[in-house]
C-alpha cells in the first residue's frame, strides 16, 4: 500500500468517481431499455389477445397509448440498444484500463456468468429478427398479424431476460472492481486522501535521528526565493516534520516568503525542489529512476495540494491521477537538485 500523507491510514481507496458515474449512466440506460421493453411486450401480448379474443375485451388506455406513440417508443428502444451494447464494451475498456494502474491484470475481475447469459439472449434475440417467417410490411390478415406479434413477442421476452443479465452483470463487476480498487490501497481520489495533521512535535524519545543537513538560515530562504523569481512560477517546498508528516508549501513566483516561513513548524526538514509543478501530459513521462519519489498533485477543483509518497512500482498510478489533476510533479526523494535544511527547533 502507497504510503499517504498521514499517520493514519485511508479510511479506504474508491474508484475514480468519473467511472462511477459512466457505470450509473450504463445501468440507466439498460434499466429505461428494459422499461420500455416491458411496454412494447405488453402491448404486442394485449393485441394478440384482443385478435384471438375478436375485440370482445377492448383494449385498456395504456395499451392504446403505447400503439399511439408506438414508432416513437421502438425509435428510443432501438437508440438505447446501441447506447447499452457499445456503452458496456466502452465501459469496461475504461475499467480494465483503472484496474492496470492499480496494479491489478486479473480478467475474472471484468467478467461475470451473466454477461455469458446477456451476449446469448442478444445473440438470440437478433437470430430470431431476422429469421422470422413473416414480414410486418406484408400483413394482410389476422393470422399473419398474429403470427408476427408471436414472433415479436418472443424476441422481446429474450431481449428482457438479457438487460436482466446486463443489469446484474454491471452491478456484480462494479462490486468485484470497488473491492479490488479497496484492497490495492491506491487512493484515486483526491479527496479520499486524508489531510495533514497538525505539526505537532513527537516526544523527544520517539523522535527519529535528525536529519544531516544544513540550519535554514536566511540565505537559504534567499536561494530558495531566487528559484521562484528565476523560474516565474510556484515553487513547491516539501515540509516533513519529525520524519513522518509531510505536506506542501507554495512559494509563490514572486519569491515572497512570508507566508511559507510562518507555516513551517520548528524542527522540520524543508526542501525545495527547482522544478516547478506543472499541468504537463503524463503519457510519455518517464521519471530518473530513485528508491522512492515525493508526489505533488493539485486539485482541479478545489486547488487542494496533496503529498503522496511514490514506490516505482507505483508510479504508473500515480500518474493515472496526476491526469486528472491540475498540476502535478513526481520529484526523485534523493534529487541533488533540491535545496534541503532543517529549521531550529525554536525560533
């Protein structure tokens, strides 16, 4: 499990909530298709009982007004019958792309015995269409049209036992991922990742070995302020206090440090790193190979930051999150580069 920037542990890792909403948005869709699947069923069954019956029991209203509006309801099924067949080959794409930057390649967690019993229903469904014997433009009696509603009625029936398939196939595989996406530990949600505790000094015999490093003096915040005005950006200073908090500071381009020295707790190791976070493509990124990297990640909502340590064997998640936030960097915790000191425990 990645480590957080917190004492204490996630409280659990979720799906992206853009996948959450893709698979309600799947699940609607089939569940309106079913819906308006039962109508059509129900109406072909009405008017096959009205024809054998010779219209002795009538028709209700809602049977006529599904015959009213008939072309309109098979438009809308059709529509949503392509939207549920490409949207779950589409979906689970997506899925089993999440699931790789987790860390997880396992097939069976993308399949279920439904999804079996939905591509047969389909499969059925569309053989029956087009193997019919009668032709709905060429009814010309009762027993034609009879013969056609019994065919429909048949292909409908299957058609529903499939979206039931669907249904619980979607629902089954969305329980699978969450528990995989929960067991990994790999937070994918910015807001799933616990904020910062306060910096408040361990007791001295639980304190670790201080760090070797050069006293934050003046001239190091001066180095550290030149960054910023040479760079003409933010400069991220990563605060780690008593070796296990850590969280970000922003040095603003304009090289002012009086809110970042105000902020960081006396005792802390403070290092500033030359390269500024930026909202650079992650795809062909490949970072320095190191034992462990400092992650900076930006909400696109909020503006948060949030600080991640990074194993190499997770920085293809890492970077999974970095796109969709709105600047990130991934820094080497070893990086020459960075300009690392320790504040005096008093100031």
């Amino acid at each position: 499990m990645e480590e957080i920037n917190s004492v204490v542990a996630p409280p659990g890792a979720r799906p992206p909530r853009e996948w959450e909403l893709q698979t309600f948005a799947l699940m609607v869709a089939a569940g309106v298709a079913a819906l308006l699947g039962m109508l059509l069923l129900a109406s072909d069954v009405a008017v096959r009982s009205y024809l054998a019956n010779d219209g002795v029991d009538g028709l209700s209203p809602l049977v006529g007004w599904v015959l009213d509006n008939g072309d309109v309801i098979s438009a809308l099924y059709l529509v949503l019958g392509f939207g549920y067949v490409f949207g779950f080959i589409y979906w689970r794409r997506r899925t089993v792309a999440m699931l790789t930057t987790v860390g997880d390649s396992d097939p069976h967690v993308v399949w279920h015995w439904s999804v079996t019993g939905w591509y047969g229903a389909l499969m059925l469904s569309t053989w029956l269409l087009f193997t019919r014997t009668v032709d709905s433009s060429h009814l010309y009696d009762r027993d034609d049209l009879m013969n056609w509603l019994g065919w429909d009625i048949a292909r409908l029936a299957i058609r529903l036992v499939g979206l039931t398939c669907l249904l619980i196939a979607v629902w089954q595989i969305r329980e699978q991922v969450r528990e995989r996406v929960a067991t990994s530990g790999v937070i994918l949600r910015f807001r799933d990742m616990p904020p910062r505790p306060s910096a408040i000094p361990l007791p001295p015999a639980a304190r670790p070995a201080p760090v070797e490093a050069p006293a934050a003096d003046d001239d190091f915040w001066g180095n550290v302020a030149a960054l910023a005005t040479g760079r003409r950006a933010e400069i991220a200073v990563l605060e780690t206090t008593d070796g296990l908090a850590r969280r970000w500071l922003l040095v603003p381009e304009s090289g002012d440090l009086g809110a970042v020295r105000s902020a960081v707790a006396p005792g802390a190791v403070v290092s500033a790193f030359p390269e500024p976070p930026d909202a650079s493509e992650t795809k062909d990124f490949t970072p320095r190979p190191a034992d462990e990297y400092h992650g900076f990640l930006e909400d696109a909502d909020s503006g948060a930051v949030w600080y991640q340590s990074v194993k190499p064997n997770r920085v293809g998640a890492f970077l999974a999150r970095a796109r969709r936030a709105r600047r990130w960097a991934l820094y080497p915790a070893d990086s020459p580069e960075a300009l690392t000191a320790v504040l005096p425990p008093s100031r």
